[in-house]
C-alpha cells in the first residue's frame, strides 16, 4: 500500500472514531514534503489542544503504529458563527 493511502487509512480508521468521542473531528486532507495535513472540525476546531498536543499525539502514533516519521500540520476549520 502506498504511504499515503497507509496514512489516510490509518487516521480515518483508528484515530478519528477516538476523536469523535469527544466531540471533536479530524479528516485527513494530504500529504506533502513529510507532512501530514489534518483538518480540525466541531469540537476540535476551537480546541487548544490542536496547537500543540493533538499534533504530537498523532506523530507519535504514525511512528508507533506505521513506523514512520512525519510533522503534522493542523488547520482548523472554525464555524463562522465561532469566529470572533
């Protein structure tokens, strides 16, 4: 399986349903030069624990789990309503 395709599976299958139990949500949007982009939705979106904490319990998953190191760059979709 390509690395890629490896990625995405592994966020979408292991890592998101963990997330969504709080309330929050992350997708997989890419890869690009060793980074993984994840988008940041509902709960996680406002989080300040995507600034920092989130991005390193997910690379230290992706090199525990597949074996693989990559940065984590997440980018939060926040609802306009939130935005202030």
């Amino acid at each position: 399986m390509e690395l890629e395709k490896k990625i995405e599976h592994y966020i979408e299958k292991s890592i998101r349903p963990r997330i969504r139990v709080d309330g929050g949500d992350i997708k997989y949007e890419g890869y690009k030069n060793e980074t993984v982009i994840i988008g940041a939705y509902a709960g996680c979106a406002t989080c300040v624990c995507c600034d920092d904490r989130l991005p390193r319990w997910l690379k230290s998953k992706l090199k525990k789990d597949l074996g693989i190191e990559v940065n984590i760059n997440i980018k939060k979709h926040i609802p306009y309503y939130k935005k202030i």
